[in-house]
C-alpha cells in the first residue's frame, strides 16, 4: 500500500523516457555526475586547505650613517701680555 514495486518503478521509468528522450537523460545524468565530483572536490580542497607560504614582511633599512670626523680641540688664544685693567 502506497509503495512503488517493480511494475511501478518500469512505468515511470518508460514516461520518463517519453518525455525527456534518451539524449536528453544521459546528458542530465552526465551533468548531474559532475556536479557531484565538482561537489567531493569542493569538501577536499576545504578539508586540506592549501599551504601558503606568508606574506613577506617588509624590512626598513635604516639610512646610511655617515661619519663624522673628529673634532679638533679649539685652542684659546693665549693673552701673552698680561690682564688689562
């Protein structure tokens, strides 16, 4: 009661047929078998996700020092004549 058997299952099948033609079926199967395998894919890819090697960071050189020469010490002027009043 209300279950398909064998006689049921061969009848819808030749409608079927009927209506949508055997070039028609095996190209709606052909498509639904790659959306299948495009689908297991899909969960592949998401479980193992790709390594990628980070992003290169970037490094600031600092600027170039330049040297400095050492400083002579300044000589005073030696007052050779004496404190002026």
């Amino acid at each position: 009661m209300g279950g398909l058997s064998l006689p049921h299952l061969i009848i819808l099948a030749l409608v079927v047929l009927i209506l949508f033609g055997r070039g028609r079926i095996s190209e709606m199967m052909g498509d639904f078998g790659k959306g299948i395998k495009s689908f297991k894919q899909g969960m592949n890819e998401e479980a193992n996700p790709p390594v990628t090697p980070p992003p290169a960071q970037i490094q600031q050189t600092p600027p170039p020092v330049t040297p400095v020469a050492p400083q002579q010490p300044v000589q005073q002027p030696t007052d050779q004549q004496g404190p002026q009043a």
